[in-house]
C-alpha cells in the first residue's frame, strides 16, 4: 500500500470515528427531549433485538414529553418495557394502547454532572479509537520498504497532523455537549 493511500485510509477512518463519536453524544440527554435519545434502544421484538426506529415513529411535542407510535401495536408492550429500563434516562413511559407517551424528569444539577461524566468517557474512547487507527496506519507506514526513510517521515508527520485535527474534533464536540448538558 502507498503512503498516500495510507494516509487516506486514515483519514477516513479517523473521520468515521469522530461521527460515531458525534452520534454516542447526541444519546445523552440535555434538559429537552431528543428523539435521537431513543432511536436505538434495543427492543424484544419476536426474540430479536431490534432498535426502537424501526419498529416506531418518534416525535417530541413538548420540551420533557416523546411521543411513541408503533407500526405494528402487537409491539406496545415490549417498547414500553424496553423505554422502561434502558438505563440513564430516568423515562417514565405510559401506555394508552394505541401510542406510548414518554415523560423525562427535569435534570438536577447532580445529574446534570453524571451526564457530564458519561460523555466525557463517550470521548475518551473515541480518542483511543482514533490512536488505535494512529498505531495501525505507523505500523504501514514503518513496513514501507520501496520508500526512503525521509517519506516514511514526512509522511509520520503529516499521520500526526491528521491525528491531531480529529482528536481537536472531538474535543470541540465533547465541550459543546458538556455546556449543553450544564446549562440550566
């Protein structure tokens, strides 16, 4: 594999893995209800785990209230149970028989802080991701043979850069979502 090709492979990989790490935020809650909250919680689904988007359509009406509505009704119990005790966001969900109605207490300050806590982890583990990605293209990069020891280098250098600017990535990300999650 080319140099350039390992630096590309790199970046992509790198890219993908500050969207995962985008995404694993938007799963913690802030004071108003977010559907993308919700969306992959798994449900038993005829003995399948399923996420609860495919199986219902989300809709957040008011600031603390989600709106279920399954497509197949056969399905509102198991949803219910699933919004139930999926942990970390405190749900209370109410069933009418047609839709499930989702309530989320308001946030205290010492909750406020744990999500703080669980994101910040979200981010530190993307970071790993992304050294791990940093390991592997080096390893390439060091098994070049048909290259000089100067492009191994510069191309080292620019691995680091790209190492850089994706982990600055996500550390924008994470303190966005920690001054989300602490304003009142």
């Amino acid at each position: 594999m080319a140099i350039t090709d390992v630096l590309t492979e790199t970046k992509e990989k790198m890219g993908k893995a500050v969207d995962v790490a985008r995404d694993d935020f938007g799963t913690v809650r802030t004071g108003r209800i977010n559907p993308a909250l919700f969306q992959k919680i798994p449900v038993d689904y005829y003995g399948t785990p399923t996420p609860l988007a495919q199986l219902a359509s989300l809709q957040a009406p008011e600031a603390r209230t989600l709106i279920v509505t399954p497509y197949d009704k056969t399905a509102l119990k198991e949803i219910e149970k699933a919004i139930a005790t999926f942990p970390n966001l405190g749900a209370s969900p109410t069933n009418d028989g047609t839709i499930v109605r989702v309530t989320i207490p308001e946030l205290t300050q010492d909750r406020r802080k744990e999500f703080v806590k669980i994101v910040r982890g979200k981010g530190e583990d993307a970071k790993v991701a992304i050294r791990n990605i940093r390991r592997r293209a080096k390893d390439d990069l060091d098994s070049q043979k048909e290259v000089g020891d100067d492009e191994v280098a510069r191309a080292e250098k620019e691995l680091e850069a790209i190492t850089k600017s994706h982990i600055d990535a996500i550390d924008e990300a994470l303190k966005k979502k920690e001054a989300e999650l602490l304003e009142v």
